[in-house]
C-alpha cells in the first residue's frame, strides 16, 4: 500500500506500526520514536498503512538530536506521497507554533478536541491551519506546435538564472480566474485570456496551495515589474532557459507544454 491518507486522527482500530515525522524549525526527519513526553504531537494522516505523527522539536533541543533535512531536499530522497505527508507535518506543527495565542482576545490556546483546530477558552474563537492559495500559469502564444511559445520569467530574488512560469498570491474576493489575468498584468504587462486549471500542488514553503493555469497571450508587450521580474521573454520548445526542478508545479507545467508541441510535430 502506498499512499498518503490526511487524516486528523488515527483510524479507530488501527493496531499497526506509527512514525514520526520530527519537526526541528523547519527541518524533518522521520523515526520510530515519538520523541520526548512532554513534546506536542500532532496526527497528520495514514501512510502506506502505518499512521504518521508529526513531533514539534522544542527550539532549544540539542541540533544533534537527530538528522534532519529541509523539506526540499527531502524531495527526491522519499517517494512523493511521503514528501507530501512531512509537507503537511511541518505545516501543521508551524501553524500550532503560530496560533498558541487567541487573535481575538490574546488568552492563551488550546487544541480543540474532535477538529483540527486551536481554540481559545476565553472567547471561543477557533484557528484553523492556514492555506495560501496562489495561482501559477503558462502563458503561450501563437498556434500550438514547435512555433508556439511561452512566457517564462526571472525572478528578481533568485539567485541562479532560471526562468519560470508567472505566480502571485489570490486575493481575497478574488475568483482563481481573475488572479491569474491580474498577476500576469501586473508583472509583466501583458493581457491574457481563457485562463483554464491545469492541476494543484501543495507547496508547503510556508503554507500554500498553488493552483496551475494555462493561459493564451491577448495583447500588449512585455514589460516587467521591477520589483518582482528582472527579465521576462518568450521561448520557443526548443530554445528554453533554465527551468525549474521536478518538484515543481512550474515544471509540470512546462513539460506539459513541451509534450504538447512534440504532438503536434509529428
Ligand atoms: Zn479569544
């Protein structure tokens, strides 16, 4: 069995093997101890069978404690579903760090019983586990084929040269539709239409939701956001940048894209 099941309790009458995914900051590592007494655990879900915990690491414990590697290269070194699985332990362990007192009233808080939930005994006001949509797309234009092209763009804060798929975060009131023409304006000046979902991806750097769009170039020329995009452009199939890494969305996306203008070769 191989699969990741979130869940925010164990199944009643599991009786098999647990595992704990250690939390130090942001860092995992995985083990079969639950770590020490007085640490929170917190239930994520059901993996490959065997029910997985996720343990905060107290700040001050001794970095010797155990082995433990960021979330990204963690990728690569587990099959995906249990990547997926320590994304949501270091979330939910972020989001219990973040929430131990009450936004409303400030009165210290507690786990709600029977929900993934922090709740405040003064006002009862419950917190629930932060997601942040944000849309990411593939704008392309032209027909489709090896003449066809895509927008790929630099962010200003990266520090290789690798070109992207456009991302923002969604707005509250905002439809996943209108992002995605708002942000591809806004960063890079150009109109786009027929936005339409591609796939999602959790991508818990800290706590989003990325939403995959495509969408086909209207009007306008390229003209970059200073302070998001160093340089924007238009690549054809066969003439790319550096893109990103497997872990990505963008890379689906994109791989998508180049599969699509081989079709259309042959
Ligand atoms: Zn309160």
């Amino acid at each position: 069995m191989t699969d990741f099941r979130p869940l925010n309790a164990p199944p009643p009458g599991h009786d098999g093997e647990h595992r704990y995914v250690h939390v130090i900051g942001s860092t995992v590592f995985i083990d079969d101890r639950p770590g020490e007494d007085d640490w929170r655990i917190h239930f994520i879900g059901m993996v490959d069978g065997h029910a997985w915990w996720a343990v905060d690491v107290p700040a001050d414990t001794d970095p010797s404690y155990g082995a433990a590697i960021d979330l990204r290269r963690f990728y690569g070194r587990a099959p995906e579903h249990q990547w997926l699985a320590a994304g949501r332990a270091v979330q939910i362990v972020e989001w219990a760090r973040t929430h131990r007192f009450c936004g409303r009233c400030g009165a210290e808080t507690a786990l709600a019983e029977g929900e993934r939930a922090m709740r405040c005994p003064g006002c009862d006001l419950l917190s629930f586990p932060r997601l942040s949509p944000a849309m990411i797309t593939l704008v392309t234009r032209g027909e489709p084929g090896p003449e066809q092209e895509a927008l790929l763009a630099r962010g200003v804060q990266w520090d290789i040269p690798m070109y992207s798929c456009l991302a923002g975060f969604v707005e509250p009131g905002e439809s996943l539709e209108s992002a995605v023409v708002r942000e591809v304006h806004e960063e890079v000046g150009i109109t786009v239409s027929a936005p339409s979902y591609f796939g999602s991806q959790p991508w818990p750097f800290p706590n989003s939701l990325m939403i995959g769009f495509r969408a086909r170039y209207e009007s306008g020329e390229i003209e970059c956001d200073p302070a998001e995009i160093a340089d924007a452009g238009w690549f054809l199939p066969g003439e790319l940048p550096m893109v990103p890494p497997g872990i990505s969305i963008a890379r689906r996306l994109i791989d998508a894209w180049l599969a699509e203008s081989v079709d259309q070769v042959k």
